[in-house]
C-alpha cells in the first residue's frame, strides 16, 4: 500500500509536535518495547540515552525523506543491513512498529486521530518492508506471518 501524499503530510506534520519531547517519546518507546518483548535487551549494547538520540535521529531523516522514498530506499537498505549485524530477526520489527505506535498514541493524546494511526502505520510498514526484504532476501510480505507472541 503506498504513502499517500495526506499521509506524508500527517506523518510529517505530527512527527514536528514529537520533536519537542524526543528525549521522554524515546524513553517511552524502548520502555514498551521492551516490555513487549524482553529479549530486545540484548541487541542495544550502548546507553539508552544514546540510543534514544540515534532512533529519532533516525525517524527524523526518515520522516524528512518521504518526499524523497527513492533516496530514503538506500538509506533503510543500509540501516537493515546494520540492523541483521546486530542480531535483528525477522520477527523484531513487529514489536518495534507496535512501541512507536503506543509511543505516538501517548505523547500525541487526543492529537493521534485514526486517520493519523493510519498514516504512521503506512509509512512503518513500508519502512519495515524495505528492511526486511534487503536484509531477509527471502522475505515475502504478501506470505509472511508473525508467530511470535509477545506481552500485552
């Protein structure tokens, strides 16, 4: 399902209002990814405050090129290839789109309409889907399902 230009306007247009509050959203974030699956842990081996400043470094290019989805193919392409050296499976960018999700649900409040939801969650799976496929050559997003089942 591609971006649409409304998407990337809300996406874009949100993401400014997180800006503000980057350093408590990142916080958010890897406090509930973490409580949806606990075995993440392992795979970030610097401070959670350097990781926090390097994810939404990350999101702001990310939000920044969806003007640009050519460019922005490359750039995912390199950060999945860094990602599956890190360990990264298949099954880990479920819980990560769902932590963002929950993190732009609560720091957004009233402000994170359906049609907002439905904008962040186009744009995820698209950069998911990008990820996956450079790094998991055999990756079929029309076939594959996520069996694995994490904390509520």
């Amino acid at each position: 399902m591609p971006i649409t230009a409304r998407q990337k306007l809300l996406v874009q247009q949100s993401f400014a209002k997180v800006e503000p509050i980057a350093d408590q959203a990142a916080i958010m974030f890897y406090a509930k990814l973490f409580e949806y699956d606990p075995s993440l842990k392992v795979l970030f081996t610097k401070s959670m405050t350097q990781q926090g400043q390097m994810l939404m470094a990350t999101l702001k290019v990310a939000v920044k090129s969806l003007d640009d989805i050519d460019g922005l193919v490359g750039v995912l392409q390199k950060l999945a290839d860094r990602h599956l050296q890190y360990g990264v499976k298949i099954e880990d960018y479920t819980p990560v789109g769902n932590a963002l999700l929950y993190t732009l649900k609560t720091g957004l409040g009233p402000a994170f309409t359906l049609e907002l939801r439905k904008a962040w969650i186009a744009v995820y799976r698209t950069v998911a889907q990008v990820m996956r496929t450079q790094a998991y050559p055999q990756y079929d997003a029309k076939r594959y399902k996520n069996t694995k089942h994490y904390q509520r």
